[in-house]
C-alpha cells in the first residue's frame, strides 16, 4: 500500500540475462536510459537529413552536409549541442546572453511558485480531507481548474496582480503555481486518506481530538505519498513559471528568450533552451529525490 | 429465548468479587439492524450479558454472528439499533472518554514510523503525559508483554506475535481494567498462540483485568475464559453460555485434562448447533 517511497527507479525489467541482471543496479538503468536517448538521437539525425536544405557553401565533413545550415528547419543533434554548450558556457554567467544567467531567473519564479504550491496544495486537501462539503463541493473546482489552458489564464493574473501593483516575481510565481498545486492537492488527499481503518479507530478509542488524529496518524502516514507528488508539482511549477514569462513582457528567464528566439526564427535559439528548461527540471527533481532518501523511510507493516 | 436467561442467571464472577459493584459491562436487549434498499441485516439480535469485574469473557461463533460488533458497541466504535449498554455504570460513550477500556485489534495496526516504544507511548502522549512519564510507563507495559528488549526496533523488524505484543502493551499503558480483544492471536501459529495465551492469562490474573475476548478457537477461548459466550448467526444472537470453572493460575497442561476436554466438547457442541443454523 504506502510502500511508495520504498520503490525507486524502473519497477519493471523487460528483459532477463544472467549478465544483464550481474550487472550493478545504476549501470542496468543507465544502459537503459542511454538505448533509449540513442533511438531517439536515431529518429531525429534521419529527421534533420530529410528536413534540412543544403547550405550554400556546405563545409567538408563526414556528416550531412544539411546539418550545419546556419538557419535549419530542425536543428542538427551536433547543432543543437553546441549551442547548448555556448549558451550555457560560451558568456559570463552575469551576461543575458548565458542561458544560466536566465535560468536561474526562472528557477526563482519556479521555486517562489513550488513553495505556494506546496502551503496551497497542503491546505486545500487537508480541508478536503476534514470535510465532506468540501470533499464533494471544492474537489470537483480543483480538477476543473487544470482544464483551462495556462496561457489562457496567465495573462488574466499578470494584469489582475499587476493592477493590485505587483509585478516581476510574483505573477510569475503564481501562474507557476497555479499549475503545481494540483499535484500537491490530489497526491495528499489520497495521503491524509491513507491511514487504515483500524489504525484510526485506534486514536477513537482514545478519544482524540482532531487535531490529533492530523499530527500522529493522517500527516505521517501521508509522507510516502507526498514526495512523488512534490516531484511532478516541482516540473510543472518550472513548466508554470516559463510560461508565465511569456505574456509577463519580461526580458529574463528561458521564457523570454524563447519569445525571442520564436519571434526572430532562432531555431537553434529555441533547442538549446527548451534543453536547459529540461535540464533544470532533471535537475531539480533530482535534488528533490536526494532529499527524499536523505529522510528516515519507514515500511509499511500491514 | 433460553439463551437470555441463561447469561442473565449466571452473573457469577470467578473471582468472587462482592458483587455490590455494578457489571463493568451490562447489555441488555441489544439490537444491531443493518438496512439497505432491499435487505435487512440482523447483525445483533435480543442480546444480553452481563460481565462482572475480573471475569474473562470469550465471544465464539461463525462469521457473521455479531462478536466483533457486540466487542465493537461496547468500546463505543459502533451504536445499537436498540437497547442498552452500560460501561462502568455509565454509557459507551463516557467509557471511551474516560478511556475506560484497551482494545486489541486484529491486526497489530501499529505505526510503521513509530518504534515499538514510540507505539505504545501514542495513548500517552494523547492524554498528554509527560515525556519522563511517558517512557517509564510504556518501558514498564514492555516489560510487561516480554518486549522491554525489542522497545526500540520498528513494527516490520518485528514477527507478527511480537507485534501484536507491542499492541497488547499500547493497550495496557492506559492502565485500563477492562481489555476488549478482537481475535488478536488469529493470523498466529500455534505454538505462538499458546505462549500469547499463557502470556495474557497471567496479565488476567496478576492485573485483575476485566478481558473480553473475540476469537474462532475452542481451545483458546475454554484455555482463557471464565465464562464462554457461543454465538450463532443470521441474526447474530447468543446462543449459550459455558461456565469454565478453573482455577485462576493455568497452565498449558489445563489442555490434556477430562475437564477441559469435557467443556470444549460443550462448547463445540454449541457451535455446531449455531452452524447447523446457517
């Protein structure tokens, strides 16, 4: 039942080999995340040859000649990866030419937005959890809310928070967490539900209050339930906070620069930042997970 | 129905305990109906038993005939459709407030983030002792079960018997005088259900507990009981009650005597009458 957290990595192994299997548990994974980023590497190198024209003044070279063309329909893996290295290498980390420089600015919105999410989410289950009226009335607003398109209602918060004279962060902020408190919403509603019954009635039968009941049984046994959520909220609240700098007219943050490099045909632009956007989320979560196990775990008994 | 009269004629305690005092539980004409669209359950059906202090009670029955639920009225987890119930004089309800009562589920239903100690200061903490106090009185209930070893291993370190052991003293370090156990020893072997058996026999006597007690073993609730309430199902009812005059000090040898044998064939007895029912 809750031995979620107790679980990690690929639950499922597709394939049995005596040597396979010998093998160390991080080196079977990274032999498998590395089969499928090179099937993918496949697709998109065969894409780039048939997409591409030809540059006029094509440089000697053992690859396609197609995937140096300085303005590529779809960027070249080597492409893509160098201009990844530059924009991320290539300036000083001060100068709004090095995309660190603009995702760190993302990364403040996204985390401003993560911890809204966080004290939201946390408030809006335990009401729902305490509450059949809210149960039935508030869960059905919940899940209607992600229905509605980011981009429809960023711009609605920009100019609503705007008007009340907050601008910058905040409204980024928001909008980011607009989008990560449903994680946080539904994993602990399921997880401030998930104590067993006779573990419950055991407090019953002392008579506790339920304030008691929240802090011994409903909030520790909703741990292992929190941290795969926390996990999705804190990759939507990177996902928010890029798409609130689009309408926000900010002039830092990966959501900028890809207004930029959409508004101005910048191909290459556009890759390298949707893979530093996607590096930062990796990387975030992977913190997040290293946190995780650093907490005392527990098992399940029953 | 013989079967009222019978347990109402035999408010004998086997400890001989001056029987001024009021029953520590009295239940009278107990009803529980279970109504839905298009049937009607009869989960309790006109009983009554009345439970004088220091006896040991056991409740033996099929599934169905309303031992956990009559075990769950009393400890207030669940309401009568009709009737009365009395604990300690006063109702259920004040019982559970007055956290008048231990109750052993049938599963451990300890928490997996908290130590063995941890488990058993839960009811402690709830009533808001003290953190010294605390730990003496959950050291002291270890000790008690013979778990002052294992106090500081967590439940899934821990056999299935040890845990419901850890259960049993979280349910002692109220220090109630009454203790409702619902088929706790059930997912045990044998041979860790006696040694529990002899274990809670001697808590009984050393402790002058009042024990009520649910389970599906013959031997278990003849070994146990002062008194053996057979049940039978559909409705749940009492179908008869057997004395079982030991001394209060047993031992497992009380197993191969004519006796025991003689009650447990009684008992059996009433239990395939109850089954024959179904």
């Amino acid at each position: 039942m809750s031995d979620v957290a107790s679980r990690g990595g690929f639950g499922v192994t597709t394939f049995r080999h005596a040597r396979w299997t010998a093998l160390p548990g991080w080196l079977r994974q990274a032999a498998s995340v590395g089969a499928i980023l090179c099937m993918m590497l496949a697709v998109w190198s065969i894409a780039a040859t048939l997409v591409n024209p030809a540059p006029d003044d094509p440089e000697p070279g053992w690859l396609p000649a197609n995937w140096w063309n300085d303005r590529p329909v779809l960027p070249s893996p080597p492409q893509v990866l160098i201009a990844t290295w530059n924009g991320l290498f290539g300036y000083p980390v001060s100068s709004p030419r090095s995309l660190i420089y603009h995702a760190v600015v993302t990364l403040d919105a996204a985390l401003t937005g993560f911890a809204l999410a966080i004290a939201v989410g946390i408030a809006l289950a335990t009401a729902i959890v305490h509450s059949k009226l809210l149960d039935r009335g508030l869960l059905p607003w919940v899940i209607v809310s992600q229905s509605i398109p980011v981009l429809a209602t960023a711009p609605m918060i920009v100019v609503v928070l705007g008007h009340a004279g907050f601008s910058g962060l905040l409204p980024k902020a928001v909008i980011s967490a607009s989008l990560a408190f449903f994680p946080v919403t539904i994993g602990m509603c399921k997880g401030l539900r998930a104590a067993g019954s006779a573990q419950m009635e055991l407090l019953r039968t002392y008579n506790a209050s339920r304030a008691q009941v929240f802090w011994k049984l409903r909030w520790p046994a909703s741990i292992p339930y929190l941290f795969p959520s926390l996990k999705v909220a804190l990759a939507l609240s990177i996902t928010g906070a890029i798409v609130g700098e689009l309408p926000t007219g900010a002039t830092a943050g990966l959501g900028a620069r890809l207004l930029i490099a959409s508004y101005n045909g910048l191909m290459l632009l556009m890759w390298a930042t949707l893979i530093v956007a996607s590096l930062l989320a990796g990387l975030s979560v992977g913190v997040l997970t290293l946190i995780e196990r650093a907490l005392p775990r527990f098992r399940a008994s029953q | 129905m013989n079967s009222i009269a019978e347990a109402n004629a035999d408010p004998v305690s086997a400890h001989g305990s001056p029987s001024d005092q009021p029953p520590v539980v009295s239940v009278d004409r107990v009803a529980v109906v279970y109504k839905s669209r298009d049937s009607i359950f009869r989960a309790l059906s006109d009983v009554s038993l009345h439970v004088e202090r220091g006896e040991f009670i056991s409740l033996i029955g099929p599934s169905g005939c309303g031992k956990t639920t009559l075990l769950r009225l009393i400890a207030d987890l669940a309401q009568p459709t009709s009737g009365e119930l009395r604990v300690n004089g006063g109702t259920p309800y004040q019982a559970r407030c007055d956290r008048s009562y231990g109750y052993v589920f049938q599963s451990p239903a300890l928490y997996p983030w908290r130590s063995a100690r941890s488990n058993v200061m839960l009811p402690l903490e709830i009533i808001g002792l003290s953190a010294a106090e605390r730990r003496t009185r959950a050291d002291a209930a270890l000790a008690a079960v013979g778990l002052a070893e294992a106090s500081g291993r967590y439940p899934w370190q821990l056999s299935g018997g040890m845990q419901q052991r850890v259960s049993i003293a979280r349910a002692l370090s109220l220090q109630p005088d009454l203790l409702l156990m619902d088929e706790p020893f059930g997912a045990l072997d044998e041979i860790t259900r006696d040694k529990l058996n002899l274990h809670l026999t001697d808590l009984w006597r050393e402790r002058n507990l009042t024990v009520i007690f649910v389970t599906h073993s013959i031997p278990e609730a003849v070994f146990l009981s002062t008194r053996v309430v057979a049940m039978s199902a559909n409705p749940g009812r009492i179908s008869r009650v057997i004395e079982c005059p030991f001394p209060q000090r047993r031992t497992l040898d009380l197993r191969n005597t004519r006796q025991f044998l003689d009650i447990s064939q009684d008992v059996r007895d009433a239990l395939s009458d109850a089954y024959a029912d179904e």
